[in-house]
C-alpha cells in the first residue's frame, strides 16, 4: 500500500476529487494548508503599506491505496490539478505498513 500526498491549488479540489471517485478511490482527506515553495509567495499592498504574503494557501489531499493503483492515480492527480502555472504543487508517495479499519478490525487492503 501508498499514501499519496498532494499539494494543490484549491480551485482544483473538487475536479480532482471526482476524477479520484471514478478511478474507484474510496475515500481522501483534504486539508486547508499554507505554504511555499519555488514561487515564495508575492507582495501586497494594504492601506497603503506594503507586506509580503509567502505562506500561500493550498489543499493537502491524501489517499492510501494499493499499490497497483499508484500509477493511475498519479496521472489523475497530474491531469486534474495542473495549469501549468507555477504554484501547481507537489506529489509525493510513501510507503504504507499496515492500515486498520477501527470499526471493523479490517486490516491490509481490505481496510482501504
């Protein structure tokens, strides 16, 4: 199993999430986060005064699947939340050791 952690743009939550429920993904958790990265962030100008803004907001969307699904799922996430701006975000993939379904005692994939 993988957990896969995107960053993203917070406009594309909601397009990647119906592209992930139709690969079959039975559920995600999707975070409010801030952050930066290569863009680091822009500057701003408020009443007059002039601040920088480098903690930008985005949304953290988590999956753990089985292993033969990372691909597919990799390339829904490229597909669904890229603009081609900058400040599109990151994917990351992580090796899962065990998952357990505390309602049932499920466990493995059959708790996915």
């Amino acid at each position: 199993m993988k957990k896969i952690e995107a960053i993203i743009k917070p406009f594309k939550l909601d397009e990647v999430k119906v592209a992930l429920t139709e690969l079959g993904v039975a559920g995600l958790t999707a975070t409010e986060v801030k952050g930066f990265g290569r863009q680091k962030g822009h500057t701003e100008l408020y009443r007059g005064a002039e601040y920088v803004v480098d903690f930008l907001p985005k949304v953290k969307v988590e999956v753990v699947v089985a292993d033969q699904l990372v691909g597919r799922i990799l390339e829904v996430f490229e597909r669904t939340a890229k603009t081609g701006r900058i400040g599109d975000g990151k994917i990351f993939v992580i090796p899962v050791e065990e998952a357990i379904r505390i309602r049932t005692g499920d466990r493995g994939e059959e708790a996915l």
